[in-house]
C-alpha cells in the first residue's frame, strides 16, 4: 500500500454556527495534479488553510507520507514539505525576484549569495519558470509574480504545492506556460493541488477531481470519467445549462461614443491613454485585459464617476464629458452601471433590497414624502424576477451571499430600461448556476436594444457573448475585432501588447 503523499481524514472546522467543512476527505500523491473544485462557500478555502497550518481542525486528522502529524502554524506545514501560493501575491515590489526569494532566508545570506543565485537558476531551467532574478517585481506582469511565487516556495524545499485560483486573470500565453511548469514538476514527482473554477482548464491538466459541496466531499474521480456537465452538477447538486445562447441581433444607432479619452487613475497617474471606440444599440462590446490595463478608469470615467482628463465622452449625439453621475437623471442619460465592487460602489451592506432601490430612484419620487410602498413593490418584482433567496425587502443584503447581492444590483440597474449598461466583472466570484444565470440577462438586455460595454475576465464568455472584442494593453487598445474572427490566443497576445497578430490568430467566417 502506497502511503506516501498528503492525507487529510474526516476533518471538521467550525467557526461559531457555520460548518465550513464537515468531515471532509481528501489526499494527493506525488507525481499528481489533484483539482479541488466547488461552489464558493463549499470549504476549498477552509481546507486548504488547515493543509497549511493557518487554522487547526475541530476534528479529524492530517497524514503526510503515512504518519499522522498536527500543524499548529504555517512553519509546521512548511517544515513537512507544503507550499501554499495565494490569490493575492506576497511580495515586496520594490525588490528583485531573487531578493524576494532570499527574503527570510538569511543563514549564510550575504557569504552564498552567489551560490544560492545559482541553485535558484538550477531550479528555474528545471522545470522552466518564466522569472527574470534581476527584475523588479513593481516591472513584472501577473504571471511572472505567480511564477515567483511558485519558485520561492519550490526553493524553501516545497514538495506539496497549493496554487489558489493561479489563472484568474492571466492571458491564455501565461496559462499554457505555468500548466508546461506544472506538468515538469508533478513528472518529477512533485504534488500539485489545483484550486480553480474553469473547467476547460481542469479538463486540460487534472489527474483526479476531488468536489467539495457545502463543505462536504461529494465525489473524487478520474478526469477521464468527467466532463464539465458532470463536475458542475455535483458542485451544485442539481442539472446547470451551460450553454451560452448568444443571438445576433440587428444594431440600432450609436449609443456611446468615445473620442481621445484619457483619464488618470487615483495616484494621479495617467491609466487611460487616448482611446477612441463606440457602441450602437443591441451590440455588447468586451473588454478583454490583463487586470489594471484601464478597465476601471474607462467605465468610471463614462459612469460619470471619474473627472477626465481630455477627450469626450458622447451619449446619443450629446456631450456627457465630465458630467456628474448624479446629474445623469435630470439630463435624461439612461446609463446603468454595474461596479466591480458591489457593495463599496454598488450597493449598502446595512440596507434592505427596498432602500437600496431607494438610492437610485429618489429623484423619480414626486411630492414633497418619499413612497416607500412602490420601492417595497420593485423589490418584491426584483425577488421574484431574478430569483434572489432573502428574508424579506427589510432584510440586510450584507447577509445575503454574493450571488444575490450581484442579483439585486443587475436587477435595481437594469429595471430602469437603460439605453447603455457598462458592467464591470459582473460574475466575479460567483457560483457557477448564478454566473450562467447572469449571462442569460445580458443576452436578453441585448436583445431589448441596450448597448452592453461588458469586461470580462473568461476569455470564452467574452467571445460567446460578445459582438466584438476590443482589447486593452497599459491604458491602450490593442485591437477591436469582431468576435467570431479572432481565436483566444489572438486576443491573448493583443492582452500582452501585440498589435499585429497575424492570420494565424484569425478565425475565418463564412
């Protein structure tokens, strides 16, 4: 019986009435990629942190090469061989990669510099990672931190690797890359634990599944025996359409136009850099983009959020530039923003569903008393419509989960019948049931005639419900193509900053 690798037995954790996980099940063996899937709030996170010594379980047992051990803190995980890499990077910008990874390491720092140097090179020509030692992390792109990451945990003796949701927003170059380290590193008989919620890619890399659902293991099997159908019903326990209906619908008059914006972010420093695009009726145009290329900057910019710097913003033939979002009502711009952050912009955590409406639709009340009847009645109309799981209109949204907090938002924005809706990651860190649900309402606000700015970060989705594509690089648009003639890995490239792509990267349409 092959004992070696990491074991986790019948755990429980319990944080004051919510179960996180409830004997759980779980075990990798070296020379395996093992995917761990699940709903958000179904315990991936809990788990992991145990398997790293941040939080030590109520019940249940962790074994590692056959031997029953405890982690008390992350230094007890580490010392037995187990390397967690986190969504959010933990690096100092300032300094180099080589730096960062000697950081903490100091026996003998300053007399082996030079031979520590070279046992980090060893390790990157080994299993290929894409790290520049004397680059400057503030320089380095997404994937080269996650590259980092990886190698400074592989260096500090890591033999168990837990990559948390490692592709989130890299380019399809950068994932193709890290997958060619993973798979030279489980052939040297490293084990890869592999948190992520793309299918397509746990199809391409997994050995075995494990699906935790409501912080209970479901099912562990063979990538040859699943399918992204069959993984998506046993993380929600029920049948998911995951087909994307997009309908090619006839294009009305231009809605926004966008003439030589730039627009400076909050440090001041130039994010947006002279774009020109538009949009007419019944188009959904994506942005697609390495996180921090402009996306934020451009949609608060047109929301009316942000001050620009030079160019215009035009809306229906009519100049907006500068105009303040609260004055959009009294000039007739019907523009609904859906924000990236949903309850730091979007919506109030300490409020009911019927006071956030309240919030965007005070200025249509009439008379002298604010009506909350009809807001309670929208309320009521947006539960129902969107199909949101609450206590009542009264009921703080800050309880309720991302989902449908994400469901009252789209549905107080789009009830409003805008002619423009500019959305911003409107599924991000959702459930998978709810982000197909999602897409089905931008298909049908489309349909309805609005014009649609949508960014995404599932180049798929993007190119399934987009019209066309157009695409950011530091502020710039790299290229706007329609989206049936252009493959991921042409948007890929424009995402690195390639604007000449070549015909290998167009698709043709008859």
């Amino acid at each position: 019986m092959n004992t070696k690798g990491i074991k986790v037995k019948n755990i429980t954790k319990v944080f004051g009435k919510v179960i996180a996980n409830k004997n759980v099940n779980f075990e990798v063996k070296p020379g395996e990629i093992h995917c761990l899937l699940g709903e958000n709030g179904a315990g991936k996170s809990t788990l992991m942190s145990i398997l790293s010594g941040v939080y030590t379980p109520d019940n249940g047992s962790i074994f590692v090469d056959g031997k029953k051990v405890n982690f008390n803190s992350p230094r007890d995980s580490i010392k037995h061989g187990i390397g967690m890499v986190y969504q959010h990077f933990k690096l100092v910008e300032s300094m180099t990669a080589l730096q960062n990874i000697l950081l903490g390491n100091n026996k003998g720092i300053f007399s082996r510099i030079k031979e520590k140097e070279r046992e980090i090179k060893e390790i990157i020509d080994k299993y290929g990672f894409d790290v520049d030692l004397n680059k400057l992390v503030h320089n380095m792109s997404v994937g080269e931190k996650e590259n980092l990451e990886i190698l400074k945990v592989v260096y500090r003796g890591a033999r168990v690797l837990v990559l948390d949701e490692p592709t989130a927003v890299f380019t399809p170059q950068e994932t193709d890359r890290l997958f060619s380290v993973m798979r030279k590193m489980k052939e040297d008989g490293c084990a890869i634990i592999f948190i992520t919620h793309k299918l397509d890619e746990v199809m391409k890399v997994a050995d075995r599944i494990t699906i935790l659902r409501k912080g209970e293991t479901v099912a562990t099997i063979n990538k040859d025996k699943a399918n992204p159908q069959i993984l998506t019903e046993l993380m929600v326990g029920r049948k998911v359409n995951l087909s994307i209906k997009a309908i090619k619908s006839k294009l009305g008059k231009e809605i926004l136009k966008v003439e030589n914006l730039k627009v400076k972010d909050s440090e001041g420093v130039e994010a947006v850099k002279g774009i020109s695009f538009s949009i007419k009726a019944g188009e959904v145009l994506g942005i697609a983009g390495i996180t921090g290329s402009g996306q934020k900057e451009l949609c608060e910019a047109i929301a009316g959020i942000t001050p620009i710097e030079s160019g215009k913003i035009i809306f229906e033939n009519k100049d907006i530039t500068n105009i303040d979002s609260t004055k959009y009502f009294k000039e007739n711009i019907k523009l609904s923003y859906i924000p990236e952050d949903r309850l730091g912009m979007g919506l109030v955590g300490d409020m009911g569903i019927a006071d956030n409406l309240l919030l965007k639709n005070y200025k249509k009340q009439k008379g002298l008393f604010i009506n909350k009847k009809s807001c309670k009645d929208e309320a009521n109309f947006i539960i129902k419509e969107f199909n949101v799981k609450t206590a009542g209109v009264e009921y703080p949204i800050k309880y309720m989960s991302g989902g449908n907090i994400q469901k009252i938002l789209l549905g107080r924005e789009l009830n409003s019948n805008p002619k423009l809706i500019v959305m911003a990651y409107p599924v991000r860190g959702l459930d998978i049931s709810t982000c197909y649900a999602i897409y089905d309402v931008i298909l049908k606000e489309k349909q309805k005639g609005s014009a649609i700015l949508f960014i995404g970060e599932d180049l798929d989705v993007l190119m399934a419900i987009s019209d066309r594509i157009m695409v950011m690089y530091s502020g710039e648009i790299t290229g706007i193509t329609e989206a049936e003639k252009v493959t991921r890995e042409g948007i890929g490239l424009m995402m690195m900053g390639r604007k000449d792509i070549g015909e290998e990267y167009v698709n043709e349409v008859c």
